[in-house]
C-alpha cells in the first residue's frame, strides 16, 4: 500500500467502572451511565467496563434486557495504546526507496514501517538507512543486486520515458558513461544500467558491452541507430530529464524498499505497559516501536516524543470511592467523575473532580434522574438493567437504605418499559437465589467489599441474598470458605452475610475475631452462626455496626 496521510487523533477515550466483584448495581451503572455520557459528551468515547466475573444475578438481568457484557479491565496503568499514534505512514514492500523517504522528509519521520504483501510488519525504512544509500563509501559502485527494480520504477523516479524496450526486473550495477568511448576499458558488463549523456558512441558501447538499460541523460534522445541497436539487442532506452550525476542517484532510489529495511524491527503489543518498554525504545536507534496485533500487522507507531509525560486513563468511578475495591492502577489514572451511594472512601484525586456521594438505596437511582434531568430516555435494555439495579440493591424496595427517590426512579422506569417492577424483581431473586450447584469459595467472594478500620486492618462483608435458607446447610464448608479468606488476605475479620430477602434477616458467618461480631450482634447461636432480624443492607445495618464495635 502506498504511504497514508496522517489524521486527525481519535477522542478521548473515558472508561466508565463500578468496583470489583461487581454486583448488579455495579454492572448496570457503568453501562447505563456510559451510554448517558455518550449523549451529553458526543466529542469523547465512553466505554462501560467491569473489574471481575459477573455474577448469575448480573448475568440473569443482562441476558433479560438484552445489553451486552461489558469488557473486562484488568488495570489503568498506561499501555501502548493509549499514547501510540494511531494514523502512521505504511510502506509496501515495493515501493520505491524514493518515495518512501519523501514520505519521511515530509512528515519529519525517522521510521516508516514495511509490509508484505498480506499486511504484515517485514522490517521498517529508517532515517539511518536512506542517509547511508545517499552516503556511500568513496568509489563503491552503486549495484541493485540487494533489490531487484522494475523498469517502471526507474521511469517512475526520474518521471522519464521507456522509449525502447519492455517492463522488467533488473539487478546489475549502476553506471555513468563519462569517458572516452574508444580508449576507455570499461567494466559495464550484461545486466547493468549505464547513464549516458549525448554521446553517441559511449551509448552504443554500453549496449555492445550487454547493458539491460541505457538513460541519456538531460532530455536527449539517442539517435535512430542507437535505438536499433538496442532493439537487436533487447535493452531499453530511458530517456532522463536530469543530468547523469543525478540520474545515477535517482536510479539506486528506484529501489524497492525492502531491500533496505530493518528487518528485525522493535515490536510491541498494544496492552503492553509503558513503563515495561520505554527503556527498549530508548536503546534502539531509531528511537520508537511499531505496535502489532496478534496477526503481526502494525496498529501503531510509538516514539520517543510519545513517552514524554504520556496523558494517564481517564476513569469515571460508579459505585465505590474506595481504592481496595477500585481497578488496580487507579492512583495513576485521571479520575474525571465520582457517582456513589456508599460512604466517602479512600480515594484520592490529582485534580478536583465532580463528586457525589447520595444516600439513597442504589447508584442506579442516581443515574436514573440524570436520565430524567437531561430529558434523556435509556433505552429499553438500559431501562430494565438499572430498573433490575434499584430493586436489586434495595432488596425489593424492603432494604432500610430505600429512599423516596428510589421509588420514584421505580415508577418512572415502570412506565418507560411497561412491567411490573416488583414482579420482575421477584423473578430475578428466584431465578437466581438457588447456589446449590455454586462453591463455597465462589459465594464467599462473589460479592465481597473490604472496610478499613481505624487501626488500618481491613476486614471483608460479602453478601449473598437467598430465597430461603438451604444454603444454611452448608454451613461448615461456608465457614471453612470464609477463614480461606481471611488468612489469604489477612484480615481482621472476615464475614458472609446469608439474607433470606422473603424472611428479612440476615444469617452470619464469621472468621476471625468474633468478640467484635458479639459486641455489635450478641451471642451466636449454638450452631455458631449470628442471627440478625430484619438486617437487609450490608452498607446502613452491618458495616457501620462492626466499624463501630
């Protein structure tokens, strides 16, 4: 492919994540508030993330509204991708030496990369090579024997004209006929190209000595005689509009650029780190890195300059505020906007953001009424995940932290889509309330959010809601699951909360130290576990109170 024109950057792109084991909340925030953002911010690019596996809740809601999985993030740190230069010059394997460094010359380029004929990286056209073709070694006699050229190529970079001959391919050396023709023992030998100014008899000694092309130089046809000859002897004529020295220069140009390419050329990946590399570009002595994809094509070129202050990943945090539960690498990132229902967290921001922290029973809540304050409607698959958030998190409108506003978001999202929110919300429960087939190591961790005490331990609260208490059988491998817990990450106290959401209560199991647990709760009962009546929400009725013991 011929050398491409650079344009205009891409926008930026802002991801949009909820915490880690995301839940429904989680999960329906980021994609419901991406697509809202999309339309107040047509000019950036929002893309909805999650930070681990969706959960069979979250997978029933997506595959009932119809959205798609959002792509998994595995950290914010920056990659190659992020600061690579997207739109690059592209060489094709046979394009003239030529052209490729007017590619160069006109873009103040050092590296052009080089592909064959499926698109793939070969090598790449440095700015060292052409000096060293336009600087050779004093009485080295240029020779296309490295890189066959076509006829056509050579007509192309002197814009001459084939006057005898056909197309080909030659490979011999190149000369310039400047001596005297009867006294001079010259070494042109078959295959070579011979310039030749408008002299009659060096032209026609360079056709006997077996030339495959003859160039007269400065415009000026050979005689008919000349022309004869070569048609005898099946070279070609090329008429040159430039003097011979230059159109002896020009005529090593006519090469094709593999030829010169480096053929082992610094490659990245795009989800490379930059930190991981920046020490490989700096070494090689062009200075940058061609980024490939799985297929060896490059997507992208990488430079010196690109590594100079690199702009970090721009995050948008929905429904956490603390960095345990946050993507790795978001102390790195530029955080552009903070959207919670929870407590203020550990989060710290390089620039003042947006921030919102707002007491009501789900951040879907939120999202919801900036729906309806920018006069905006979701669309139907959006409408039933964040309908499916609210009742999720508020556990059927029953949970203490439901608020007014909750409701109302409920009522508003009834009437888009036409359902039934409270049915649709016990179908939810009910399809995916049985864990019988699910490990215990899994329900321990699936949705599971660290607090730090004021002694800087942490401790973990997971939840799991259930529709009866079956999964109370399994009580001994739940408490063999949850101590795994708390020694692999050295908690404090780690605890599951088993919430019967028809019941309204909450069954506890514990590792760690259970005097705190008595202190909130009371006493366990005999098989251990701590029954609390009526606790739903994990966020306003459990982790404030073991905080506070």
């Amino acid at each position: 492919m011929s050398a491409e024109e650079a344009v205009d950057p891409r926008r930026r792109r802002i991801y949009v994540t909820g915490h880690r084991n995301p839940d429904t909340d989680s999960i329906a925030s980021a994609i419901a508030y991406a697509e809202l953002k999309q339309q107040i911010d047509p000019e950036s690019e929002y893309v909805p993330v999650r930070l681990g596996k969706v959960n069979a809740q979250t997978a029933w809601v997506l595959e009932r509204s119809g959205a798609a999985h959002p792509d998994p993030m595995v950290h914010v740190f920056v990659r190659v991708s992020d600061v690579m230069q997207e739109s690059f010059p592209i060489a094709d394997h046979r394009q003239a030496l030529r052209e490729v460094g007017r590619t160069m010359a006109a873009g103040d380029l050092d590296i052009v990369p080089i592909v064959g004929d499926d698109g793939e990286l070969i090598g790449v056209m440095t700015e060292r090579a052409l000096a060293h073709r336009y600087i050779r070694e004093t009485g080295k006699t240029h020779s296309l024997a490295d890189a066959p050229t076509t006829v056509s190529a050579i007509v192309g970079v002197l814009d001459g004209e084939l006057i005898e001959g056909d197309e080909g391919t030659v490979s011999g050396r190149v000369w310039v006929h400047s001596i005297d023709a009867s006294r001079s023992d010259s070494r042109i030998s078959g295959g070579d190209i011979v310039v030749v100014g408008n002299r009659a008899d060096a032209q026609r000694q360079s056709i006997e000595l077996g030339a495959a092309v003859l160039i007269t130089s400065n415009g000026m046809p050979p005689a008919d005689g000349i022309r004869e000859l070569a048609r005898e002897r099946g070279a070609r004529i090329i008429i040159s509009p430039l003097d011979s020295y230059v159109s002896c220069r020009m005529v090593t140009l006519a090469s094709p650029c593999e030829g010169m390419a480096d053929r082992s050329p610094l490659t990245v990946d795009p989800d490379d780190l930059v930190v991981d590399i920046s020490e490989q570009i700096k070494d090689v002595h062009y200075r940058a890195a061609v980024a490939v994809d799985s297929r060896n094509r490059p997507v992208g070129l990488l430079t010196r300059s690109d590594l100079v202050s690199p702009k970090p990943r721009r995050v948008i945090l929905v429904d956490h505020a603390e960095a345990a539960q946050s993507v790795p690498g978001v102390e790195q990132a530029e955080i552009v906007e903070i959207l919670d229902h929870h407590h203020i967290g550990s989060i710290e921001t390089r620039i003042p953001v947006t921030a919102t922290f707002d007491p009501v029973g789900s951040t879907a809540t939120l999202i919801t009424e900036r729906f309806i304050g920018h006069e905006i409607e979701p669309m139907d698959s959006t409408a039933v995940l964040l309908l499916c958030a609210i009742l999720s998190d508020t556990v059927l409108l029953n949970s203490p932290t439901t608020t007014d506003r909750d409701r109302a978001a409920i009522d508003y999202l009834e009437d888009l889509i036409d359902v039934n929110a409270i049915q649709l919300g016990r179908e939810m429960f009910d399809s995916t309330s049985d864990v019988s087939e699910v490990s215990a190591r899994e329900i321990v961790s699936r949705d599971a959010k660290e607090y730090t005490l004021p002694s800087g331990e942490l401790i973990s609260i997971a939840q799991i809601e259930t529709v009866g208490t079956r999964v109370l059988e399994r009580r001994a491998e739940l408490a063999g699951a949850i101590a795994e817990v708390r020694d692999r990450n050295d908690y404090a106290l780690a605890a599951l909360m088993v919430t019967d959401i028809l019941e309204q209560r909450t069954m506890l199991v514990t590792a760690g130290d259970d005097s705190v647990v008595s202190r909130a709760f009371g006493e366990p009962g005999e098989d251990g576990l701590f029954e609390l009546p009526g606790v739903m929400s994990r966020k306003k009725q459990v982790a404030p109170v073991l905080l506070g013991a």
